[in-house]
C-alpha cells in the first residue's frame, strides 16, 4: 500500500494529465454521431472528381427548403375557406318576429296575422339564400368555398351569399311592394331588426384544415433504388444532381444500426485520440511547461471541449446556425494567457473536431481556419476599447470575403438565403471580441493564470506599487524602466511575450524600496551607509533584496508569473563588490558557509524572459558605473558580464539558444549605446 502511494505520488501530474485527456475525449466521443459519414467534397457547378457514386440502400428523393418554402407560401395564399350554416337562426328570427308583432297595439288597419305571415315570408327568402358577414382572410373572394350544413361539406360559390346590408336593402325592397301603408310601415320599422346572419366563417376549422395539409405536405419526391448512379465520375453536379447527392447524405447520416454503430464509434474515437495525442506531443515538444501545470492544461481542454459541446448543441438545434458560433473566441483567449503558436494550434484542433460533425467540412474549416488566424493578430493589440469594434468588423470582413468567395465558386452568389450567413459572420465577429473579455476575466481566477491584459494594467507606472517604488527608490524606478525598454526590445527580436518581460523588468527591484539608500542608484546625498558595514553584512541586505520583494508581492497580490522575475533576476550569482572586498580583508580561500552567504537564492532564470531580464538588468547597472563610455568599452563590458553569466550556467534551465543570446548582445549594445549617446566610430 505504501509502495502504491509512493507511486500515486511520484506521478500525480502524470496521472492527473492521463485523467484530464480521457475526459476530454470522452466529452468529444459523446457529441460525435454514431451514423455514417458522408466522405466526399464537391461543388455545384464543378464536375464530380470521385468515382461513381452507387447508392447502396433504397433512399427518398427530398425536395430543397426552397420548393418545400414554395409550396407552404402558395398554400397559405390559396388554402380553402370553411363556412357553417346555422339553420337555428331562422327560426329564432322567426319566433322573436312573432312575439314583436303580438306585442304591437291593435289596428284595424291591418290584421297581425298579415304582418306576421308577410315578415316570416320575407325572412324565409333571406336565409335561403344565406346572410353572411365576409371573412377578413386576404382574397377570400379567389378561394374555394365549404359550406358545412348538418355536418355535410359542400364546395359553394362564394357570391351566392348576400351581406347584412345588402340582405337590409332586399327586405326594403319586399316592404315597398305592399300596398297597405300601415302594415308597410309596421315591417318596415321592426323586420329589418331580427335579421341575423345564418352562414358564419369557421376559422377554428379552416385553421385547423390549413395546418393539416402544410403538416402532410411531402419533403420527398421520387425515390433513389439500391444500385442505381447517384452520379457519375466527371458529371457536373448541377442543381438536380446536388438534390440526390444531398438526399443520399441525409439519409446516410441519419441512418444508424447496431452494426454500423460501432464501427462508426471506432472511427471516430481514433480520429478523437489523434487529435489529442498530436495536442500531447506538441505540448511536450514546444510548452513543457503547460504540461505540469494542472491549471493551464485544464483550461486548454476545457476550451476545447467547450467550443465542441457548443458546436453541437447549436447544430443539434438548426444546422444553418453553425456560422454564429463564435470560434474566433478560442484563439483570442488562448492569445491572452499564451503565445501565437499555440492559439493558432488549439484553435486548429478545436475546427478539426467539429468539422467531423459540420455540414461542408472543408468550407467550414477553410472559413474558421482563415477567422482564426485573423483574430488572432488583430488581437495582439486588443488593448483600448476604441479598438473593439474595429476587431469585431475585421473579423466579420474576413468571414465574409472568404464565404463569398465559395458562392463565386458554386454559382450562387445571388442566392437571397446567403443574407443569413452573412447577418451571422456580423453577429459572430461581434460576440468574439466582446465574450472575450469577461471570459479572460473568469478563466483568470478560476485557473490562477495571468493574462496581457492583466499584465497591461500591472505594467501601468500610475500602479499602486510601481507609484511607491517612484516615491521611496526613484534610482532604483529609473532603473527598473531601463532594464524594462532593454529587455523588451531583445524580445520583440528573438521571440517571446514582451508584455510579461517589461511588466516582470518594472517589479523585479521593487524589494530595494524597503533599504533604497543601501543601493547605490539612490544614493544622490554623497553618503554611502555600506562604508559603516562589515562586507558580509551589506553582501546580506543586497541579497535580501529579492526576497524581501518577493514577499511584499505577495502580499499585493502580484501574480506569480511576474514574481519569477523577481526570484531569477540574480539567479544564484555572487554580489561580487562585496565578495572581493571580503575575501581581501580575510587572505585566503572562504569557507563555503561563508562563501553562501554572498550568494543570491535563485533559482535561475528558466524562461527566455526571465533569461532576458538577467542580462538586460545586468549590463544596465553596471555600464552606470563606467565615466565617459565608448562605443568598445560598453560592448566588451557587455560580453563580459553575459559571458561570466552563460560560463557559471545561469541559462541552463532558460529554453534561449546560443543564437537568441548573440542576437541579444547585438541589440543590448546597441540601445546602451542609444542611452549613453555614443555613435560607433567609422574607419576614415
């Protein structure tokens, strides 16, 4: 058992990485269909570069969405109209007549019996030819007729129904031809009153027939048989040709069995296990780093896996919406936590899963591909908010061109349904810029990492304890700026993140603000408290320096990152001065206890920035010393103090090659040379 810890232990980050890629692979397998995939790419209006394609299994012809769109707008503008008869409303007019009648005062004028027999006559003739209000349905009057009456659906003419008040001037025109003046005017003042419309539009019903044929209407139209040429090598796939190879593809990818479930399981989870493991040796071989450090590596997979699982919740939904996914977001905030080189590469990773499951492959990927890569350098300078929008349109630019160039190559760049993607490019670019922040934001704190953004604000001198070290140690600021601009321009040549290193060259002596006057770049009053000290003690507050500012980062919250290059600016170099100084005062070779003490902690720079700020800092403190320097005497004073640094093995753990540091050299040497405006000496 306690072999078994021992060893649990010697590999827990072997073992958590293990945990972390099966995790992600198992995510990814999850989202990935188990049907068959289509395999091959084509363009309509190009001829067909594969083989005879045989369809192997009976499959329907299915219409586009345009005929299918066709046939719905036609039904909406024609779908019949369902009317009912109410034959209760005569006989209610009927009855209601009656009772007015028998409630008029008697007139020997006329007899009741006249004015009632007389209205329900005229009543009768009305409704036979049935009262209706006009349904407010656009062209009702072009559409076909049904009249339900006792549940029996006749097909009529809609103009043999009369109108309320054309059924009012018919009954006048009745009333006009009695003779009886008092009985005339009797109907003429109460019988226009009980007229009720006998024949109303049934739009529940009509609604409901509508609905019932744009559900039946049929997405196919032919069928393929087993065997049969779907299309022939070399054929050009126009439109009719696209339909097939289309309807194949459907039916393909939506077909599955027990059989062919596993098979297609295995090719996709070796697909899966290629990406991740070529994701593994390209951290192994260019970010070691990244790969025993939990939180950097889970952060990776995380987005990955994200990006993926919403990729396929979004075409799970509509497939057409793929194109609003903001892929661009993977890049920007890999860009912001690392370099160019692995943004670019887990963006590659993350289009190459999803274009497994894309309509279009190669479009898609061509398109995010080319997104990626422009997201990418326009982020690099992502640092002011007037530079959002401008992003954001750059990025919708590049989608578009790219996509409108394929409807170039397709033919069907007038295509109105290419508006869509063309709103979701706009859409997509904004949400890329915009999402990016918050979410560098919440991945900062959730995986103690630091981003340029955050090094932008640290890396601001109006800073809370960058404004400090101006106020308690300004030699020691003015150097801190110097060695900030010397290091920065050496990574801007070789390679590497320029942000981190003139952030780290700002805080790496903030320790000195504790002791500033035992340094001699503050020390303006001509007083040097060191002549008062023993050399070991004052070897002891130099080297004190870094610890002491390790600690008061710490408690500001400095990020780590930025504290390495306080650790590592000295490396385990000896504070020289005061070495010599002692070793003169005591003859003789120094115990190595004592010998330690004039030593710096370390540990050695282990970066190419942290490498950079140890030279950069170096050659800037001691070419202060020199009086009137020439051109020569600043450069052999820096490839001596770079030289003593490479021979005691200070670069040893920094991933910088031989090359970078001669290349560093030429340019510290040059910006010395700047700084102490000296010009190198023409031969006459």
């Amino acid at each position: 058992m306690k072999k078994f810890t021992l060893f649990l232990q010697k590999h827990s980050q072997i073992l958590y990485n293990l945990f972390l890629f099966l995790v992600a692979a198992m995510c990814v397998l999850y989202v990935l269909p188990d049907q068959g995939r289509f395999k091959y790419e084509y363009e309509v209006g190009q001829p067909w570069l594969h083989d005879d394609l045989e369809s192997p299994f009976n499959f329907p012809l299915y219409k586009v969405k345009s005929e299918i769109r066709a046939e719905r707008e036609a039904w909406e503008e024609s779908y019949p109209l369902y009317f009912e008869k109410n034959n209760d409303i005569e006989t209610v007019s009927q009855e209601k007549w009656t009772e007015r009648i028998q409630r008029l005062p008697y007139d020997s004028a006329f007899q009741s019996a006249d004015a009632d027999r007389l209205g329900k006559l005229y009543l009768d003739a009305l409704y036979s030819e049935g009262i209706l209000t006009p349904p407010s349905t656009s062209g009702a009057k072009e559409r076909i007729w049904y009249l339900a009456n006792r549940g029996v659906f006749v097909q009529v003419d809609p103009d043999q129904f009369i109108e309320p008040k054309r059924a009012t001037s018919l009954l006048k025109s009745y009333i006009d031809t009695i003779g009886n003046p008092q009985l005339r005017s009797v109907l003429a003042s109460n019988l226009p009153d009980m007229i009720r419309p006998n024949i109303t539009f049934d739009s529940d019903l009509t609604t409901r027939k509508k609905n019932q044929y744009l559900n039946s209407i049929s997405p196919t139209e032919g069928l393929v048989s087993e065997g049969e040429i779907i299309v022939y090598s070399g054929q050009v796939v126009d439109a009719t040709i696209e339909q097939r190879i289309a309807s194949f593809r459907r039916t393909l990818e939506g077909t599955s069995n027990s059989s062919s479930h596993w098979v297609v399981l295995v090719g996709h989870f070796t697909l899966t296990a290629i990406v991740l493991v070529m994701l593994f040796l390209f951290l192994r071989q260019f970010r070691p780093q990244i790969l025993v450090n939990s939180n950097s590596l889970t952060l990776i997979l995380v987005s990955l896996v994200g990006m993926v699982l919403l990729a396929d919740l979004v075409i799970s939904y509509d497939q057409s919406l793929i194109y609003i996914i903001p892929f661009p977001l993977v890049p920007i905030i890999m860009r912001s936590f690392y370099d160019t080189r692995l943004a670019l590469f887990i963006h590659l990773m993350v289009i190459m899963i999803v274009g497994l499951v894309a309509p279009n492959s190669f479009e898609f990927i061509f398109l995010q591909f080319m997104a990626g890569i422009f997201s990418i350098v326009t982020v690099s300078s992502l640092y002011r908010r007037s530079q959002l929008f401008m992003a954001s349109a750059k990025i919708t630019v590049i989608y578009i061109l790219s996509y409108f160039a394929f409807t170039l190559i397709r033919g069907d760049v007038t295509n109105s349904e290419h508006l869509y993607e063309y709103g979701y490019f706009a859409l997509n670019g904004l949400m890329s810029v915009m999402m990016a922040f918050p979410l560098i934001f919440i991945f900062e704190k959730m995986f103690s990492l630091v981003s340029d953004l955050t090094l932008l604000e640290l890396g601001d001198t109006n800073s809370p304890l960058l404004r400090e070290l101006r106020l308690k140690a300004p030699g020691t600021f003015q150097h801190s700026l110097q060695v900030a601009n010397l290091a920065e321009s050496v990574i801007d040549d070789i390679g590497g993140n320029s942000m981190l290193v003139r952030t780290g060259a700002l805080y790496h002596d903030i320790g000195k603000m504790l002791n500033p006057i035992y340094f001699v770049e503050n020390q303006n009053t001509g007083i040097n408290p060191h002549d008062d000290l023993d050399s070991l003690e004052s070897a002891e507050i130099i080297v004190d320096h870094v610890l002491e500012g390790i600690v008061l980062a710490k408690s500001k919250r400095i990020p780590d990152m930025v504290i390495d290059f306080i650790r590592t600016h000295h490396g385990t170099t000896r504070v020289e001065y005061f070495y010599r100084k002692y070793s003169a005062e005591h003859e003789g070779e120094l115990p190595e206890e004592i010998a330690a003490k004039f030593k710096y902690p370390g540990p050695k720079p282990f970066s190419k920035e942290t490498a950079v700020l140890m030279m950069s800092d170096t050659v800037e403190a001691a070419t202060r010393s020199l009086v009137q320097p020439t051109a020569e005497q600043l450069a052999g004073m820096v490839d001596k103090l770079i030289d003593h640094q490479q021979s005691s093995g200070q670069f040893d753990n920094a991933n910088i090659t031989l090359g970078e540091i001669s290349r560093a050299r030429q340019i510290l040497k040059k910006k010395l040379m700047s700084i102490h405006h000296l010009r190198v000496e023409y031969p006459d």
